[in-house]
C-alpha cells in the first residue's frame, strides 16, 4: 500500500505546477485558437466546395476568382496550422514546410498564365463576352454573352472598364490613402467600420474623375445616344442611361446580389459625378464586412460599372427558368408590374405571376393577376418618381400571353447558354420590344445542373421512399442498396450499389468510384466525403434525417439527388437520356488554368486517420493539411482536461441538485452574472449549451434512484479483491472526488473523475454544422479487468446506438460524433448524460457476457432501473 501510494505521490508531483491565473490563460489561450482553427475549417470547406463547383464550368468565373479563392484557401490553410500548433506546443512544426511546398506549386501554375490586358476605359457592348469578367465585372460580362452569343435583344449601352477604375484611384491617390485608413481600424468593431466607409466614401466622392475617363464616358454616351436616334428618329426624350455595378465577382462568387450600388435615369452632365458615386459604394459598410468576413482584398474586386440607356417601360420584372423557391419544381416564373422593375424585387408592390410549364411546347399553366395602385417612372428631371396608375390598368394583367411566353423562351435560352437556371430582369418597352437588362445564376447556386440534367418534377407512378436532403452532388444513380455501418462493410460494398448510412465519412472514398449513388441520415455538403464524391460525379444526397430506417437493405432505388427524392425501383423515365445543358465555361483558358491549381488544392488523400501514412509528409494538397489539422485538433483539445490540476482557486463549484461536485472555468460566455470572488454559481447561472444539456440528462428523476443499486456478490468480492490484492496501476489510479469542466457559450470540455472511472467529454455545439462534434472517453473501473471491459463494451453498445463512431481497448471506450446539426448534437449530449448516470457503480453488475447486451438494451429503450 505504501508503494503504490508513493509511485501516485511522485508522479503527482512530478508534474509541473501553474498558478490559477496561469491555468485559466492557458485555457483561454488554448480555447482562442481552437475557435480560430474551426473558422478557418469552415471557410476552407465552403471554398474547396465552390471550386468543385465552378470545374464543373456552368458558372461564369475570371482569373481573379481563381487567384482569390486559390489565396483565400492558402491563407485558411496556415491560419489552421497556426492554431494547431498553438494548441500542441508546435507539435505539427512540419506542416508549415508542407503548406509552403503546395503554395509554391499554385504559385507556378497561377504565374504561367498569360493574362491578356484590356487598355480601353469604356467598351461597347457589341465587344463584350464571358471571356472579359475580369475587366468588365459579371453583370457585364454576362449582358454581353446574352447580346453577341444568346441572341436576345438588350438596351444599348457600354461597359466602364476596371482599368478606368485603376486609373481614377490612381490619378487620386486613393490606394495609399485606403489602406493607411485600413490598417488604423479593427473591422470587427461595427463604429468603426461604418466610421472607416464615411471616411473612404469622402474620398472617393470628393475625388477628380481623371479627363480621360470623362472624355471615354461623354463619347459612349454620345454613341448611344446616335444609335437611339437611328431606331427611334421621333424620340420625345432626351438620353438617359442607368448605371449599375459591375463590380468583380458581384452576381458570381466574390459577392452577394444587391451589396453595391446603381442610379438609374442618369443625363450626360451626370455621368461622372454618378460614376463616382458608384465608385464609392465598393466601401459600404457592409461591403468591407463582407470582405473582410470573407477574407477578400479590395483588388479583387474592382468596380467595372454598366452604362444602358435608360427605358421608359410599359411593364417590368423578373422571370426565373425554375422555381426559386421549390427547386423541384421546373416550371417557369414570370413576374411583372407597371413601371420600372425595382418594384418588382422590393415589395412595394405585390407583382403579377404566371408560371410556365415545359414540354413540346411552352404552356401557361398559372396566372396570379394582382391590383397595382402606384408605379415607378423615370423623372424627367432625373432620377425617379412614384405615380398613380390609371385606374383602368390597375387590375388589368401587365403581359398578354404572346409576351408571357416570348419570356418564358428567353429564359429557357439563356438556361441552355449558361448552363444553369437563371434569374433574369427584363422590361417592355414603350414600342413593344421585350429586352433582357440583366441574367445572372439562380442563386443560392444550383449545383442540380452539373451533370447537365435539369431537376425533375416528381415522376407518377413510382412509390416515393424517401423526399428531402440536401445535394452534395448533382445527378441520378440506380442500384441495390447496401448500409454501411461499420468499416467492415466496406470491404463486401458491391459494384454499382447504393451506399446508405448514417453520416457522410471520408472512409467512404474507397468505395465511391464503384457506388451508383450516396444517401445519408446526416452530413455536410461543404464537407470531404461530399468533395470526394463530386470529384467522381457520384449522385450524393445529405442530411435526409433517416434514410437508414426508410430505404430497405439490397432494394433496388433509384436516387434522384438532384431533386432530394429516392424512388423505390428502377425510373426509367429519370435514367433515359434527358435534355443535356453545356458546361459553357469548359474549355475556356480561366476553366483550363481553374483545373491545373486546383490538382493542388482538392484531392483528398489522407482519408484514415489510423493510417501510418496519416501524417504531414503524406500531405499533398490543402485538402490533405485541412483534413489532418481537423482530426488533431479535436485530439488536442480532447486534452485539456490534462492540465486540470487540483482546481482550487481559479473554479466555482457547481451549487445545484446534481450526482456529481463540478467545478467550473469559464472562457468567455459559458457563464451569467458571475461576479469577481464568486466560488459558487446556480444552474440558472449556466450559459453554456452543451454543457447545460448534459447536466439535464444526468438529472433526469427516472434516473435518480433513492434506493440502493442491486450488489451482485460476485461483482462485490471481485471490486474488493482488485483493490486490495492487484498491483498499482500507473495508467489508472484512484481519483479524487472532483469533477470540472471548461465552458464557453459552445464548447464544453468536461473531465469526470469518479472513483476509479475517469471520463471525458468534449464537444462544440453551434449553427455550423462543420464545426459540431462530440469526442467521448471512458476508461477504468474497480473491478477486475474481465468486468471492466465488459463495461466498456457496454458504454460502447450504447454510443454505437446514439450514432457515435466507437472503438474499445480493454477498459477504454472512445467515441465520436461530428457534423451534425445542432438538435441532434445537444440531443446525444442530453443522452451521454443520462448514461454517466446510468452506469455509476455498473463494475459490480457486469457478472457475464449476457450483461453488456442486457444493460445496454436496458439504456437504449429507456428503462433506466438496474
């Protein structure tokens, strides 16, 4: 006795020792970089998903998309091994050397390119394609492809070149002085920013548009207005133009719709003074923030402007090639309203609707014909004005059935031209032509059409298994379905099957190429396994809460991932050829440039994290290092709770009705109210969720038992003979009463120390699916280590039932849980609570093999009693 208590008094104070202030800085250090490594995870997986997205080629994009996203993801990249190796005392130095090897090789793919240089501050739009997104911005650009290569009508205009933006923040001075009022300001104070716009926006507006771009401007305005007079020679009014953003990326992939500015009903004597104020919206408040959340410079996205003559319409609005709101419906949408359009998207006014159906032949399948009291005009003296409408207008429908359809024609061209569904402004004219101002992607982006396969309506006829989920990947898979449960299962997956399971997993790309689609219960489509299975063109459908229970083992299904369904059977009508759209962007220099960096970026190699090669050396692409930091990351913080030391001075203790003394630390928001000197703190008091739902499943009442917990003699004979006859065990010895656990708003790092039963618990829990997870631990036990095993096995039987990934190694038992939605996550905690609770004191009961299924049957169908 005396031996073992000396060998635990050693390596006890063996142990380097910190102050309180020192452990709770180290813990906030720690904490810091985790949140910092999570952001960065998530960033990286929404990029490494619009890459895949945009190979695809149904998206417009420029070299400046790929050089911005190919930074973007290099910087998330260090920024995760930065905090990684914050978090392991530099244990991961060589991933630096790693990351700057890869960053090398884009660098050299980025510098081969040949980037052909636009000179002209203005361009007609007869000049303008696809090709010129990066001089012309995309509204442009996009104007310029339904002009000169769709065919299709559009107001004459120009395009005001980013080169004319360089040149007026050049002639100006603005870049220096920018930047100088950037680095003096922290972007996540609000003031501050809005502070920061006021002053850029100054700047800007009080700026000298150069005399050439003056001149480029009055010329082209000169231009138009000539050509204008050649088609309407008995035109009342004079020209007016209205300028609108074009700046890079906007209605792509650098920006959102509607975050910079456009003045319509512009006169001559106006443009420069507009341009400028166009200029200027580049530093909205909202669009530093956007910027600056997402990690993009200001010179990637300089501001291009469109020039367009200004139309007095008759009727205006927008018309959408699909259903923006139910992707599975194809029908067309067709809105409209007197006047100018931005009524039509405000909601000033409610717009007329019609839908549109397919087929041989386009057919009018709805009219929703609304009351329109006022409209919006064009001011004679500039700008715009409300009016009246004449009352006989007011319920009188805004398109007769000839234009409906001429609309709805447009728009299935310009689908078939882009690749992609397209919402898309148009406006009628005082002489009846009906022109397109403006067609850009359906957004959110719908990646239904990458294999060039437009979203089915539901096919009649065929019993539906299962609606919902999200598209991870596009397309239509038939085959038998075969549910994977364990790694096992993989090496019996068949070729062309259905894999089914519960949670999407990087594992699953040894099998992927030979799968006919993907379904699961959970799952992220920004995640590995979703990057893996579009690098394949895999049909992939997450997140569907249960396919496992309503898609049968060995059925055959056909899964229509691109409308979420999966049809019991084989649906030819779904697997026949269909319509094919054009991936328009292939083929182009920008998509051939976009292939050759993105070698270096996507493929994911490092898929086991048991594997020997499952180290920084293996890692050949950003994908690898962010899967790697990812896995350690949770393993580092998993080790938190090692740098517990006796806790006293710098935690509150826990003063509640609970089985267990807790004691707390708190890093920020996992506390309310909380005053210096406090040393106890109630349940109400408790901010943390995860944290807050575990203590609720350990206080459950069916789980608070006032009588005694059955002794088994055997088990009893076996607890005392272990403590008294065994030698000491190093790894495992007897713990203190204690139990503590680090908080913050969402993360929960819990260390239970019970007896001889350690476990630990670690979980962040919050809106962003990527960043979920649960990593569980439990080890030890009183008893011999036959009983103490079979506990483990138990605990394990339990987790494998909540959806954790379990593995047990005598008496250890540790599980995983990650990427699942919040609900779900505080759900398993709330379970993982009872269990604590449940299986206090089980070393007695486990007396045979009969008793791991039995206790765990018991917990899994809530029978709580022993």
């Amino acid at each position: 006795m005396w031996q073992r208590l000396s060998r635990i008094f050693i390596k006890r104070e063996s142990k380097p020792q910190r102050t309180p202030e020192e452990i709770a800085d180290l813990f906030r250090y720690k904490y810091s970089n985790f949140k910092d490594l999570l952001h960065s995870n998530s960033e990286l997986a929404k990029i490494l998903s619009d890459l895949s997205v945009k190979l695809q080629g149904y998206e417009p994009f420029g070299m400046a998309y790929v050089r911005s996203q190919a930074t973007l993801a290099v910087s998330h990249s260090a920024r995760m091994i930065r905090a990684l190796n914050a978090l392991s005392e530099n244990r991961y130095g060589l991933l630096s050397a790693v990351l700057e090897k890869i960053h090398t090789r884009i660098k050299q793919e980025l510098e081969a390119v040949e980037t052909p240089s636009i000179d002209e501050l203005v361009l007609p739009y007869c000049r303008v394609t696809r090709e010129m997104v990066d001089w012309v911005g995309g509204k442009n650009a996009n104007l310029g492809e339904v002009r000169n290569r769709a065919g299709l009508a559009v107001p004459e205009g120009f395009a005001v070149t980013t080169r004319a933006f360089q040149l007026f923040l050049a002639e100006n001075d603005l870049v220096d002085r920018i930047n100088k009022l950037k680095t003096e300001v922290d972007p996540r104070d609000p003031q501050a920013v809005h502070a920061l716009s006021e002053s850029i926006q100054h700047m800007v507006l009080t700026a000298g548009v150069p005399d050439p771009l003056r001149k480029a401007l009055e010329e082209a305005f000169d231009t138009v207005q000539d050509a204008r007079a050649r088609k309407t020679p008995g035109a009342r009014t004079p020209l007016r133009v209205a300028m609108r953003s074009s700046a890079i990326g906007e209605d792509t992939e650098l920006s959102y719709a509607g975050q910079y500015v456009s003045m319509l009903n512009t006169p001559r004597e106006r443009l420069a003074e507009t341009y400028r104020i166009i200029a200027a919206g580049l530093y909205t408040p909202r669009a530093i923030t956007y910027r600056f959340n997402k990690g993009i410079r200001d010179e990637d996205v300089a501001m291009a402007v469109a020039c367009l003559e200004m139309i007095d319409s008759v009727a205006s609005g927008v018309v959408y090639s699909r259903n923006p709101v139910d992707p599975s419906d194809d029908r067309l949408v067709v809105s409209a309203v007197w006047g100018l359009g931005p009524y039509a998207v405000d909601g000033t006014v409610t717009p007329d609707t019609y839908r549109v159906a397919r087929g041989d032949r386009l057919t009018i399948v709805e009219r929703k014909v609304s009351v329109q009291t006022v409209q919006l005009v064009a001011d004679p003296d500039g700008g715009l004005k409300e009016i009246e409408v004449p009352e006989s207008l007011r319920a009188k429908a805004r398109l007769d059935d000839e234009q409906i359809l001429q609309l709805a024609g447009f728009a299935l061209k310009l689908e078939r031209h882009f690749g992609s569904p397209q919402d898309i402004e148009w406006a009628l004219a005082p002489d009846g032509r009906l022109l397109i101002l403006q067609s850009r992607p359906l957004h959110p982006p719908d990646v239904s059409f990458a294999e060039g396969r437009p979203r089915s309506a539901r096919i009649e006829g065929y019993h539906v298994i299962l609606e919902g989920g999200n598209t991870a990947c596009p397309g239509v898979g038939y085959g038998p379905a075969f549910h994977v449960q364990t790694e096992e299962d993989l090496l019996h997956f068949p070729e062309g099957a259905v894999l089914v399971a519960r949670h999407s997993s990087p594992a699953y790309a040894v099998v992927i190429p030979r799968a006919a689609a993907i379904v699961t219960d959970a799952g992220s489509v920004t995640g590995h396994m979703a990057s893996i299975a579009r690098e394949f063109s895999v049909p992939t459908l997450l997140g569907t809460l249960d396919a496992t229970e309503r898609i049968p083992p060995g059925v055959d299904v056909t899964v229509d991932a691109s409308s979420g369904r999966v049809y019991r059977g084989q649906v030819k009508e779904l697997l026949g050829p269909g319509p094919k759209l054009k991936p328009f962007m292939k083929g182009t220099p920008v998509h051939d440039t976009l292939k050759r960096v993105t070698r270096h970026i996507l493929p994911i190699n490092l898929v086991d994290p048991k594997a020997p090669d499952f180290r920084p050396e293996s890692c050949e692409t950003l994908h690898d290092i962010m899967r790697f930091v990812h896995e350690r990351s949770y393993e580092e913080m998993f080790r938190l709770s090692d740098a517990v030391s006796n806790g006293e001075g710098w935690a509150v203790k826990v003063e509640a009705d609970i089985p267990i003394d807790l004691f707390l630390i708190d890093l920020g928001g996992g506390l309310m109210d909380v005053k210096p000197g406090d040393t106890k703190v109630s349940l109400d008091r408790i901010a943390c969720e995860p944290l807050r739902a575990l203590l609720a499943g350990m206080t459950r009442p069916e789980l608070r038992h006032r009588e005694p917990r059955p002794i088994h003699l055997g088990g009893f004979l076996s607890v005392m003979t272990e403590q008294m006859l065994s030698p000491p065990r190093l790894d495992v010895e007897r713990f203190g009463d204690r139990s503590y656990a680090i908080v913050s708003e969402k993360y929960l790092n819990f260390s239970s120390r019970v007896g001889y039963h350690y476990s630990i618990l670690d979980t962040y829990c919050g809106e962003t699916v990527n960043k979920n997870y649960i990593t569980f631990s439990f080890m030890g036990g009183a008893a011999d280590e036959t009983r103490r095993n079979r506990r483990a096995r138990a605990i394990a039987r339990i987790l494998e039932a909540l959806g954790f990934v379990v593995t047990v190694a005598g008496d250890r038992v540790t599980g995983r849980y990650v990427k699942y939605e919040r609900k779900e996550t505080l759900e398993r905690l709330d379970r993982i609570g009872r269990m604590l609770q449940y299986t206090r004191q089980m070393d007695m009961l486990m007396d045979s093999e009969q008793s791991v299924e039995v206790l765990a049957a018991n917990f899994i169908e809530e029978r709580y009693r022993l």
